[in-house]
C-alpha cells in the first residue's frame, strides 16, 4: 500500500535562496534516485515564501524507508538544520504526517 508524508518546513529568510536550492535537489535525486519514490513535491507558500510543504508518495512503508537511509536524505538532513526555523520540538518538521494512501 502506498505511503503519503506530508511536511512542512520553513526557511530561515535570510537562507531562503540557499533552502530553496537543497530542497530542489532533494526533490530531484529522491524522483530519480529511488524507484520507489512515485511523488516528490515541493510547494512553497506564496503568503509566506519561507514556508514550504513537502507532500511524498512512495510505492510502500519499505520504500518511505529505504527514502531514508538514501546518501542524498542524510546529507538533506545534514544540511537542512542550518536553512531552517526549527520546530518548538527542535527539529526541522513543523508538522510531519505520513499516511496510508488510499486506492483509487
């Protein structure tokens, strides 16, 4: 069964051009990197262009995994600290859900 996430982030303003460029490369190796990756997009706020949600669909939960043990997720999530407003939990997710998706 197909795995939706859901996730919002937001850029710091002043490392807003520097977040745009890693999540855009993220976007990019996680749709051609890992064939279990069906969607990867990236929307951003046009209210608010330092809020960005991600909205990822892979083909099961083994390939929402593999996403993350991929070399491009770790350095993602290397870097991405540095680029964004952290969460009152402290990470980078401002909300993260990850949801079984239903079949048409």
């Amino acid at each position: 069964m197909h795995r939706a996430v859901i996730v919002e982030l937001r850029a710091k303003p002043d490392k807003l051009e520097a977040f745009v460029d890693l999540i855009e490369r993220h976007g990019h190796n996680s749709r051609t990197l890992e064939e279990g990756c069906l969607v990867f997009d990236v929307c951003q706020d046009p209210d608010d262009p330092t809020v960005f949600v991600l909205y990822e669909v892979y083909k099961d939960a083994a390939a929402h995994a593999q996403h993350r043990e991929m070399d491009s997720f770790k350095w993602f999530a290397e870097t991405a600290p540095a680029l964004c407003v952290p969460a009152a939990d402290g990470t980078i997710f401002h909300s993260r859900r990850v949801l079984q998706r239903r079949p048409y």
